[in-house]
C-alpha cells in the first residue's frame, strides 16, 4: 500500500511531527486530492500554543490541491464547469442544509472543516499539511482558473473570503469612501485590498513594523500610521481625523485583535459611518468601551469571522481580476513538509506576512 | 404488508386515480408522513391539463403530516426542538449546499420537491395527496407549535413563504406604506397579509370576483377595486391615483398571472416606487410593456416564484402570531382523498380559494 | 397688541415660569401655530437640571398644532394636501439640503428643533410649551389627518420616528422574529410597537415597574422581565434564552439607556441576530463591554437617536393604519399650561409614560 | 457695465446664437463663477431639436467653473472646506429639503437645473454654456481639489453620479461579478468605470461603432460586442451566455436607449441576476417584452436616470482616486464658446465621445 507524510500536532507546546499514513482507497463518492500548497493560519499557532487543543490533527484548512483520483464522486465544480484529476481545486465540506444557520444564510452549523479534524482514524488524511488530503463524499468544489497562480487561489481562502462576507454585512463600501484598517497582519492585508476592490477611494492602514506598513502601501495603501509612532490611541484617532478633513473615516474595519481597537475604531468613524469587527475573535473579557458613540454617532456595526461559500467564489473572482495588487508578495516564506515548524516559528516571530508549506516538494 | 391509499395523476386530463401502495419499510434515516392535510395548488391542476406532464405522479407540494415512524433520521427540527413519532411537521428535500444557487443563496438546483417526483417506483409514496409519504434520509424539517391549527400551518407553505422571499429581495415594506395587490387568488390573499404583517398601512387589492373581494376585506383589505366594474386598465390605474392622493402606490405586488398586469402594475407605482412581480410565473409570450416607466419613475421591480427555507420559519411565525388574520376561512374546500376530484373541478371553477385533501378522513 | 402665555425655562433647577409675549406680525412667509398639544420629553427634564442649559428658552419640541394665521407660506403640505387655517399639523424646521449629512441623507446640520431656541428675541415664540409658535418661512409641514386623534399624532414623534429610522437601519424586522426591548418607558413602548408594526412576531419588554410592564402587555408584549424581581443581568440573560428556545432574540432593541444595558444587549442577542442602540444618548463613560461577542456572533448592531422627515411621515401613517394599539393610553398626564411643573414632578417620579402640556387649556 | 458671452438656444432646430449679456451685481449670498468647462450633453441636443423646447436657454448643465465673486454666500463647500474666489467648483441647486421627493431621499421636485431655465430676464447667466454663471442664494458647493484635472471634475458630473445612484439602488455589485453594458457611448463608459470600481472582476461591452468599442478598452472593457457584427439581439444574448459559461451576466446595466435593450438586458440576466436600467428615458412607447422573465428568474431591477448630492460627491471622489482610468480620453471634442454648434454636430454624428466647451477660451 502506498504511504505519504502529513506533519501532525501531537499536543500544545510540541513541534508538529512528520509522520507516515497509508493513501486510503476511496470509498464511493470519495475524491483524493495532491496538496499543492496550505497556508500556516494565525488559528494554526494559536491551537499548537493551547493546552485543550484537541490531538492528532493534521492541521491545514487555508489548502489549494489537485485532483488526483475521483470515484464516482462530483463531476462539475459550483461553477458547473468539469472536473478531471489533474485539475487544481479549493474544497470545503458542503453546508448541511437542514441547520437553522443553513436555513437563515449562515455558516453551517454541522459541516467539519478539513485541518481541524483528528487523525488518528482512517483515512488519516483530514488536513492540508500532508502531501495527500482525502475529501469524503458529497464536497463543495471550485475549480481554480488555468491562468491564475496557486498563490492567487490560496489567498483567496486566506481571510479574504472573510472579508468579503463582511463587507457584504456591513452594506458594501461607498464609492470614494475613506476606509482605515486596524491592523497589517494578513486579514488588514486582506481588509485593505478588499475595500479597495469594493470601491474605496482611500485607505489607511495602522499597524506594525514598517515592513509590514511597506507592505501595505505596495498593496495600495495611501497612508499608514505606524503604532510604534504612535502609541497612544487617542493620537491614532487624532491622525484619522487630520486625514479626513476632521470628520472620521467613513468605514473603519477592525483587523488586530488589539483589546483597545474596539473603542479606538468607534471613536476613528464619521457620524452615521460603518465599523467592520473582523479582529476580535479571541476574548479578552470585558474591556473599557463607550457604548454612547454607537448612538451618538448613529454607527454601524458588524461582526464576522468567517466566510460563506459565495464568499470563496467572489474571492477567487477578485483574486482573478484584480491582478493589478501584487498579492503574491503577502506570501513571505515558503516551506516543504518537513520544514513546517519553521514557518510556524517566522509566524510567531512576526516575521511572516502569510507562511505556507508545500507538502509535495 | 400494510398498504395505504394515494391519489395518482395517471395522465393529461384523465381524473386522478385512487391507487392502493404498500407502506414501505424504512432505509435507514427515512422517516415515515402519515398526512394530515394537503392543499391543492394551482400548478397541480394546470399540471393535471398539461399533456408533458410526466406520470405516473401522487400530487401534492404543500403538505402538514404526523410523524408515523422514524428510522434513525433527524431527531431535531431546523429549529433544534426534539422530534419523536405524533409530531406534526412540515417538510422538504434538504438544499444540497453544493451548488451555485445553495452557494449564493437561492433556491437548490437539485433537490426534488415532494409532490412532483414520479411514483411508479418504490417508496411510491412521494406526494401529499395520499395516507402516507415517505421521507428520504436528511430532509428539512419544522415542528408545527402544537397549540396551532393545522390550517394555519398549511397556510405557511401556500404561497406565504414565496412572499417572504418576495418582500425581502423588494427591501421590505416601508411602515405605513399604501401597497395594491394585483389579484385577488391565494398568492394575492398572502401577499395582502404579509404587506400587512411587514408594515403596510393600507392595503388595496383588485380582483373578482366580489365573493373573492369580500375575503380580502375580512383578510385586511382597507380598499378593493373588481375588474368586473373597472374593466379597463386605464381605468384601475386612476382609481388607484384616487386613491393615493395622486401619487400612486409606494409597493404594487403583482399576483394575477394576467397578461396586461405588469404593465399595469408599471403604471400604478409611484415615482421610486416598488413593484413585486409574483404572478408572471406562465409565459404568454412578449406584451406590450412601455421599458421608459421604469426609467423615469426609477422603479425598484424583483421577480420570485418561490421561498427558501428561512422564509418557511418565518411564514410559521408569521402564521402562529398574526392571529388577528382570520387565514382558516381561505381553506374554502376540504375534502377527503377519493374526492380529490372534487377539489380540482373547485378550483377551475374559480370557485374555491384554497382546497385541501385530507387523506386519512 | 395681541400677547399670549408660555412656559419658559429659566436656569436650571428651577420650575418653568409662565410669561406673556406679544404675539408677533408675520414675516413674509412665516406661519402662525396655535399649539393644540406637546410632549414633555426626557430631554427636556434632562436640560432642565443641566447648569449649562442656555437659557431663556421655550421648551417644547414634540408638538401638535393648528395653523391660525398664514402669510405667503407653503400652501401644500410634504405630500401635496392643501394647507389652510384651522388644519392641524406637525411640523419643523426645513432641513438646508447644502451640508454633508443632507447630502448622504442624515439629519441636518443646521436646522434648529423648535423648542430649543433661546426665545430671548422676538419672535419668541420658539417652543410648543405656549399657547403660540411662530414657525419661519420655510417649513417642513405634515397635515394630520382629520379622522386622527391629536393624541396620536403627536406619539407619532414622539420616539416613534426614530424608532423607525432605527428599524431602517438596522435591516427591517424578519417577519415573524421574536424581538426583545430593553426598556418600558415611551422609547421603549414606541420601540414594541414599531417592531410589531414592522413584523416581529414576538415581542419581550424588559422594565419596571410593573405599571409599565402592565402597560407594555396592553400594547402588544408578549412577555415581561421585571428588572425588579430579575435584578442581575445574568438572570436577565438566561431569562431571554429560554424564552428563545436557546437561541437568543433575533432583534434586540436598547432603550433603556442603562449603563450595562449594552453588554446586556449583546448578550441577548441570537448568533447573526441584530441590536439596535437607541438608548445611550447619555454619556456615562467606559463600560465593561465584551468585543468578542460582536465578532463570534458576527452581530449587527446601529446606533440611531433622532428621525428624517420621511420617519415622521411613515411614523404618522402606522399611527394611522395601526389602531390595534390603544397608544392613546400612554398618555397618561395632561396639564394645561400652568401646571407645566407638574408634568415634569410626574416624569421625574417615573409615575408618567407620557406627560403632555395642552396649552390653550 | 461689463458684460460677457453666452451660447443661446433660441428654438427649435437653430444653431445656438452667442449672445452678450451683462454681469450683473451679485444680490445678497449670490456667487460668481467663471465657466471653465461645461459638457454637451445628449438632453441639449434633444432639447435643441425638440419643438416644444423652452427658449430662450443657455443650456449647459454638466459644468466646472471658478468662483469669481462672492457676495455673503457659502463661506464652506458641503465637505466643509473653506472657500474664496478662485476655487474651482462643482455647483447645483440645493434640494429644498420639504417636498416629498426630498423627504424620502429622492431628487427634489423643486430644485431648478442650471442649464435648463430660461435667460430671457435678469441675471440672465443660468446655464454653463457662457463666460459667467450667476449662481442663486445657498446653491449645494463641492471644492474640486488642486490636483484633479478639469476634466476629471466634470466627468463626474456626466452621467457617472447618476451611474452611482443606480449601482447603490440596485444593491451594489457583488465583487468579481461579470458586468454586461448595453451601449457605448458616455453613459455605458461610465458604467463600465462605476461597476469595475465597484468590484466588477469582468466587464462585457455591446455596441458600435469599432472606435467606441476600442475606448472601451482602453477603459477597462474585458470584452466587447460589436452590435455590427451581431445584428440579432438573439446573437448578442447568445454571446453573452458564451463567455459567462451558459449561466449570464450577474448584472446587466442597460445604457443604449434602444427600444429592444430591455427584453434583450432580461435574456442577458442570469437567474437571481440583476438589471440597471438607465438609457429608457426616452419614452417609445410599448415594446414587446416578456414579464415572465422577471418572475422566473427572480430578476432584481432598477430604474434610474438622475443622481443625489451624496453621489457626486462619490463620483468625484472615485475619479480622484481611480486614476487607472484614462478618463480623460473620453472627451473628444473641445471647442471655445463661438464654436458650440460644432460641438452638437460632432455629437449628433456620434464622432464624439464627450463634447466640451470651454467658454473662456
């Protein structure tokens, strides 16, 4: 029986470790695919660094593979075009359909995302870090176009169908509009791009080091405040509303995860302006924040932390089409299999923008 | 083996035929119906007159039932509520979530509407019009609240969640605003209760005849307008100018079907007015529709013809809390299976509002 | 020269004293009001005790009136009805049309609310709390319907207008949602009504005393939580889960104006519900606020404190249509002009919902 | 008294006269303006054939001027930026801010054009077709900034703000989305820039002659269709569903005025697409259309043909900022004041894009 590697997290604090599985046969339905490239995810580093993190794993849930053999399973994509082996893929569990999140447009409450799964049963391969990833029946497909580069399709599941998701919640971006990105970590990266796709005329990105703001203003940018200049909220705000002819930003989106950017953003808005809260997923508990400007400025708000399916489709189709933002310079190191603790260490360093393995070379 | 009753289409313009089936064994997953109501709609019987209709088919879209029998299938509602056998239940084939409508939101390319499925293969038991139906593994379900009538229940799916569907891609209903119904059928009869229900202040609805206007006035209609006295579009167009002060109506929902109606609904929106087009679902072919209306009135128009399953759970909540909306006096017949003929000749008549089978009395 | 009565705030922490003004020859276009009824709003007893209140000033912002004298003025009202003397009508200052909010459709920058100008210089007659009020050329002006109480004429601005912009902004109401209200005085009230208005299915008031939860159920509540008995937020929350199978409200609605009333909000609201803010005008500070909820449950929320003129018309037309709601009953004080202190002893008490000046009584 | 020119229609079917009138004295809160540039567009040359055409008119109504002069007017523009003699502007009537249209967000039904009243009495100077314009007591104001091009201004007064107002009326573009342009000339160029800004991934552009087709490219069309070549609409519609693999276009923005583009734009549609239509201003009576259509495909559509205060200062702001747009390419046409008449016969012979006078020169 012919074998393959997977790099596995075996428990919080320990090196992810290459091991040997078997390449199962396919059940009916079943597709195999060939890992081209995954990207290492902040969740990734968070979950190695967790005491319950659950163990096995393969990690892995950001993938771009190819079909390597097919029984019986899908023969068209969501676009309805054909699939063969041979042809490179984004992959999801399909959404369940009978869920209330299913019935109200929301993410499925049952489907299990590849590379948080265990491992330790067969057919082993769950997760984007291994050279083989074994989708079971019944997946949610979408070919990649033949022009466009694998990194391309990667980014386009790399927060940026997230993104997208909430820029459809909080109304889309007015034409012109003044948008500042709090953070420049790959989803400010993604935030940025994103908005500016939407229409945006200006954007402003606050973050750090200046590398990563240099890397902001290669993705379009206009101006960017660096953090380690100003330190103090209140003279970040300050500097939003000097860019803004003294009125705020019209879209403020909320891309650190910083425990003081809630409060920061709501002060950072115009009157009646939007505030998309993408960043705040891990809970600090209670911070210092005053609910009377959501009223007194008649704010928007939005919450999001993941993306739908038409989210994926959209964020290929803008990663196809806007080919004038070099998003390939977002990936920064580029590991084989064996080397991924190596982009796991340039993330947590912040060394890295977007590290990924490439489990075949 | 026990069997049970159903009643079948049989082919273009023959009567549908009383047929004894066996009550099948469940696969595993598979729920068993034991109906309880089921209404006639009007596709049924324009599809008992359409010679491509194929058949053998046991009719019957809009459907309550008991649970008889489970077999390891869902044990929770959409809405997470416990399911055990002598619950009601609506029902649907699950949206497959892997298609471009499921991934976008719309209506899924593939599921199979009960009702419509042929029948000359075992289960058999596939539509409403029969003592039992039978459930494919991972269906949709809704529990029915038990202190609701099984009329208002049924009311849910006829028509009222396809107007859900409506006003919601219409952008709602503006509180207070004056709304005309085109059309005084069952779909015209929901479209009155839920403009209603989402905030219409007066509701206009033209029809006949006079029994039918005499409904909507008992359902909510502040005005009505019989096309057997105004026989002229130009002639319902003014009275609806008389009626809004001039300016025409903020929403026009057009469920009528006729041929001339959109244009009249065209003419009777006011200027950055709505106009919901329901009933156009039978393609008579190119009308003389003037295009430069929609342009100079800046009209916002949306099409539908169905409802997804969020506005199933909303119709059923609609249903069990506007009590005020004596909607049980619509079920005009009710009769029992081997009458089902009765029903169909009620309806062509123009004579019934909504008539149901009930297949087990 | 003709001299008429008006209760005039005179410094704060003392009572409104009654003067006499002349009652003053009309401008080219200016139209003279003889008050028929205003609402003494929180607003007014807020500034009343603020030291840095201007002063003098004629309060009275939330008005009913009928037109005595007219001078050139408009002759038709906002939807073409013709104006003369003896109409009653609603009214305000035109908004400019030239600022930024303007622009984008917010409330303007420069008009000046009746009731809150100093009233120091003729015409003096700036505010509803006299027998007259001397509106400038230029007016926004809405006819009252003759078939319609002044009662509910004036409730349809007092609250209810923003209330309807709120339900604007936050999305509309899903038919058939259950609907939770923070709050059981006037906004909270206008806040249940708007929600049922606009489709709500259930709606929960959360409040004290229990006159005002008696009063909230008489205007549609479904259910009560009385701060009194649940005195703990936490018991608050689990309250709301269970009445929502577990789930959450779908919509919940802060008029409460509490200090944790936000974090409560947020934590009563269902994953992708909605949460409007109307409540936190009064700046208290920082608050413990949790951000993360807002992401994890990808929530909406809108801040919204004042309504555009086509909330008023919308919010008269629901007064209109809606007489299911005997909202006259939230009237529950009315003083003629010389007992104005009155009415603010009852609204400080908490022992009125609604207290009104009839100022020509 | 000095005095200046102007181009004066002066009826039907008659070259435009150039004319000398007065400048006159500025009333109080009056300004000046200098004309710089000023756009023929497709309504002058309509107008200036069209029997029952108003005259005498200094048409112009899509203009750039220079404030000259000011008399106690606007000290600010509606972003609030200071202004004084010099500034190059952006100027209208402001909206009245008490009619019906603008109290619910719509284009005044009072404000009078610049361009379109008659000259015949004091101060004469209405239109932007002459050396000054006399700009009435609290116009609407927006500074152009120092860096943007003249024609860059202008442009976002010609047609792109109405394009604005259509793309926020029809909910947007979906980012990525393919993007069908019915019509080649300065309305389809501008919808193909606004829906590319908004996030179009593609965008298809139907029309004729070659030339037009090729600035289209140069403006970012990734396709084009030329209507020469496909003659039958039945082609085109094929066409279409070719290069959006069979399914349709998500958004169709019809921009011809063709008295077949509207059933054509339905059949380009993809089911739960949607469909802009701004070119059936000109009313040619019915055409044959079919409704069904729009029920059975569940269409969005909207009709516009103007555009608000908020959308021009959008559009300018997207013209700052998009600069990958060689939007100045589409002004092919400059003439001085005495030379007006070729511009209308350059764009009656549809030799040019966007005529412009530049009545200074």
């Amino acid at each position: 029986m012919a074998t393959c590697k997977a790099a596995v997290f075996v428990g919080a604090n320990k090196p992810l470790a290459i091991q040997e599985f078997p390449i199962p046969a396919l059940e009916d339905g079943a597709t195999l695919v060939r890992m081209e490239m995954a990207a290492v995810c902040g969740t990734d580093v968070h979950a190695a660094h967790y005491a319950a993190s659950p163990f096995p794993v393969i990690f892995g849930h950001e993938n771009v593979g190819v079909i390597a053999e097919m029984n019986g399973g899908p023969t068209h994509d969501v676009l309805g075009q054909p699939l063969q082996p041979g042809d490179r893929i984004i992959f999801r569990s399909a959404a369940c359909g009978k869920c209330f999140n299913c019935s109200v447009g929301e993410s499925c409450q049952h489907s299990r995302p590849y590379g948080m799964m265990r491992c330790d049963e067969p057919p082993h391969l769950r997760g984007g870090f291994g050279q083989y990833l074994y989708l079971d029946p019944d997946p949610w497909i979408l070919r990649v176009p033949d022009e466009m580069s694998t990194e391309r399709a990667l980014l386009s599941v790399v927060g940026n169908h997230t993104l997208l998701n909430g820029i459809e919640r909080i109304g889309g971006v007015d034409p012109g509009a003044t948008v500042v990105v709090q953070g420049a970590g790959p989803i400010g990266m993604g935030a940025l791009i994103q908005a500016k796709v939407a229409g945006a005329g200006r954007g402003i990105v606050i973050g750090a080091p200046s590398s990563r703001l240099e890397l902001a203003r290669a993705m379009g940018a206009d101006e960017t405040i660096d953090i380690g200049e100003l330190r103090e909220p209140a003279a970040r705000v300050e500097r939003v509303r000097e860019l803004t002819g003294g009125r705020g930003a019209d879209l403020v989106m909320e891309c650190s995860g910083g425990s003081t950017a809630f409060q920061e953003g709501l002060e950072m808005a115009r009157y009646a302006g939007k505030f998309l809260v993408v960043g705040q997923w891990t809970d600090y508990g209670p911070q210092p924040i005053n609910p009377s400007l959501v009223t007194r400025k008649s704010l928007r708000l939005n919450g999001v932390f993941s993306g739908a399916p038409r989210h994926i489709i959209r964020s290929l189709q803008v990663m196809q089409s806007a080919v004038r933002y070099p998003v390939e310079r977002l990936i920064t190191h580029r590991f084989p299999l064996d080397r991924v603790n190596d982009d796991f260490a340039a993330h947590e360093r912040l060394e890295a923008m977007i590290p990924v393995i490439l489990p075949n070379q």
